[in-house]
C-alpha cells in the first residue's frame, strides 16, 4: 500500500469538505453562486496582517478555522428544525465551510506568527520557492 503524507490526506479531505458543501448549498436550496459571492470576504481577515504577524495570524486562524461556520451551521439546522428557516445564516455557515475548505485543497492552512506564508500545511509562496532553490543547491553540491 502507498504511503500518503499527512499533508496530502488533509488536502483530499478539504477538497471533500468543499464538495460537499456545494452539495448541501444546492440540496437545500440556497443559490449556488453565494459560494462564490462570498468567497473572498472571509479573506478580510488577512487585514491582521497590518499590525504585525502574530495578530495576522491570530485573526486569519480564528477566520479560517471550522469551529465559527460549524456552531452557525447548528444554529440553522436547529432553527430549521424549529419551522424558522434562517436562511442567511445557513448560507453563511455554508459559503464558511466552502472557502476554508477551499483554501487548505490549494494548500493555504492555518498560519503561524513567523509570517503569512508559513502554514501548518508547510511553506507556501515565495518561501516555498526559496526553500525548493535551497534545497536544489544542496543537492547539486552532493
């Protein structure tokens, strides 16, 4: 049997997650294009940014983790059930999941207080590229 990096088995299930919840967007009926309309609006958390790299990363976490659009998700299935569709919420909740689950698929994780471009997930951007040449230099003079 292969072996899977854990990283790859993270970016498999994000890419599950975010079918599903475009799945669940048209299954319940909200439009399909809310996914993309609010797409980038969870993205303002990289304003965090401004002030420095551990509050950038505090903001981008708290904006890119599951928790937040997983309890919205509850409160519209709870009020669903209760007769008092709250669609906006559900949406919400819905379009959340989708971006997060989106960004880790491309290999955007959770960041941590060195800078933006460096994830849970590993190097992402220009510091991904500086440590492949590093890495190649290295192995060239082997």
């Amino acid at each position: 049997m292969a072996y899977l990096s854990p990283v790859v088995v993270q970016r498999v299930e994000a890419a599950a997650v975010a079918a599903l919840a475009v799945v669940v967007t048209v299954a319940v009926g909200y439009p399909w294009w809310s996914l993309l309309a609010l797409f980038l609006v969870f993205d303002l958390s990289m304003l965090g940014y401004l002030r420095g790299p551990r509050l950038g990363a505090a903001c981008y976490n708290l904006a890119h983790s599951y928790l937040v659009p997983a309890a919205l998700g509850v409160v519209a299935v709870v009020a669903a059930g209760f007769g008092d569709r709250i669609d906006w919420i559900g949406i919400l909740a819905v379009a959340w999941a989708f971006h997060i689950a989106v960004d880790r698929a491309v290999g955007y994780g959770l960041k941590t207080a060195e800078g933006f471009e460096h994830t849970h997930l590993g190097l992402i951007g220009k510091a991904r590229q500086a440590a492949l040449t590093r890495r190649q230099e290295r192995d060239n003079t082997r």
